[in-house]
C-alpha cells in the first residue's frame, strides 16, 4: 500500500492550492480515505475525510466552507481542493487510510 500525496507549495492568504493523492496497493472506493496535516509545535489535526462506501463527508470546523474533499475511483486518487487559505493552514498535508498515511505535501501560506 502505497500512498503519495503531492500539490503544496506557497501561497498568498486568500489563494487556493488542490492536494492530490495517488493511491496503490488496495481498491480505494472500498475504504475510507482523508487528510490531516502537522503544523510546527503543533499536534496531528484531522482535517477531511471521505466514505468509500456513500461519499460522505467530513471536515474540521476551521475549513468548513473553504476546502473540499472529492475521490476518483477509477484512477485511485484523492484530491482536497483548498480556496481562502489562511496562515493557520500552513502544514504538512498527509493523505491516509485505514492501512496508514505516505508521504506529506507541504502548504505554506504567507504573504
């Protein structure tokens, strides 16, 4: 199980960046799949997640309203598309399953 999320990069307050996450190894639309992020000093936060088995959704109250979460089972992937982003979502973004989490992608978002 392989799991590579890729995306980030820096951005100004108030711009938008789309996380993407290729999955291998399991069949994505049976799991469950999401996001977190790790800032600096800070603890692991859950960030989004979506059902493979009807679509639902969640997401942490602070991006309510400004990040979507969406999946593509046919080609295995995740995407978090992120808009109005804020200084206090600057993270490492990971994307994971019920079999852990790959790689991060980092978001910095400074003017």
């Amino acid at each position: 199980v392989q799991l590579q999320a890729s995306g980030g990069g820096l951005v100004q307050p108030g711009g938008s960046l789309r996380l993407s996450c290729a999955a291998s190894g399991f069949t994505l639309d049976y799991y469950y799949i999401g996001w977190f992020r790790r800032a600096p000093g800070k603890e692991r936060e859950g960030v989004s997640c979506i059902s493979g088995r009807d679509g639902s959704t969640f997401y942490v109250d602070s991006v309510k309203g400004r990040f979507t979460i969406s999946r593509d089972n046919d080609k295995n992937m995740v995407y978090l598309e992120m808009n109005h982003l804020e200084p206090a979502d600057t993270a490492i973004y990971y994307c994971y399953t019920p079999f852990g989490w790959g790689q991060g992608t980092q978001v910095t978002v400074s003017s």
